[in-house]
C-alpha cells in the first residue's frame, strides 16, 4: 500500500472514530431522558416496558404513610426494595416504582417516582395516575390532630 493508500486509511479510521464517539454520545443521552427535573406538575415516567421488575410490588401501607421529603435513599430501599426500572442505586436523582394494591376485590397498578436533590435527599413524590395517591392519603381524625371534633 502506498503513501496516500495509508493516508486514506487513518482519514477513515478517524471519520470511524468520529461516528463512533457521536454515537455513545447519543447513546448515553438516551438514557437520561427520562429525567424530571424542572417538570412542574408533569413528571416524566419511564416507558413500562422499560422495567427490569415488570411484576412490580405490593408496597407495605404504612411504609407509604411516612414518605416525606428528606427521607434518605437507604430508607426508600429498606421499604420498598431496589426501583424497578434499573435507575441504579447510586449517582441518579430518581426512582421509579410499580405498586399494586388491593382494592374492590380487584388489583390496581399505580407508577410511583420519587425524585432526590443534588444531595440524594427525597424531595418529591409522585404518582401515576394521580388519583393513586389521593385513595392512599391517610385521613387523620380530628381528635389526633389536637383539634375538638365538629
């Protein structure tokens, strides 16, 4: 091969290279697309067949009572177990969940994300649809709220 045979095989190469990095880059934004920051009253959930533990689970009631902002990531996993869409557990800012309840003798699936601060802090909690967490709020009688009865 000659010179400009030689010359002509690293011009590919690097247009290869080129591709190649544009590609991962591509790639790799393709899997953070799903964020939620800045999303208002709009978060976005992660397509449901993108889970990696499609059955879901059947969270613990009162587990969900004590959700509150400031709850650390350990707390979260104790309770209801690793998210079920591959997140990973460490260096994400959110948590995606599918929940199954009882309910009229039936079963409903409701998505649950939660999404951490820039310090892995819970800072927000949300439901899909949204009437998953209204049926779930728990109603605290008046008497244990240090108010009279009406």
């Amino acid at each position: 091969m000659g010179r400009q045979g030689h010359e002509t095989g690293q011009r590919l190469c690097a247009r290869v290279a080129e591709l190649l990095a544009f590609c991962c880059v591509g790639a790799l934004a393709g899997c953070v697309t799903h964020r939620s920051d800045d999303f208002g009253e709009r978060p976005v959930f992660p397509s449901a067949q993108n889970a990696t533990r499609p059955e879901g689970s059947f969270p613990n009631r009162d587990f969900l009572a004590q959700v509150e902002p400031g709850l650390r990531k350990s707390h979260l996993l104790q309770w209801f177990g690793p998210p079920h869409f591959g997140e990973g557990l460490l260096g994400v800012r959110e948590w995606d969940y599918i929940f199954h309840f009882h309910s009229g003798g039936g079963i409903t699936t409701c998505r649950y994300k939660v999404v951490f601060d820039r310090a892995y802090v819970a800072q927000s909690f949300h439901w899909q649809p949204k009437v998953c967490g209204d049926w779930l709020t728990v109603k605290v009688p008046a008497q244990a709220r240090g108010q009279a009865a009406p």
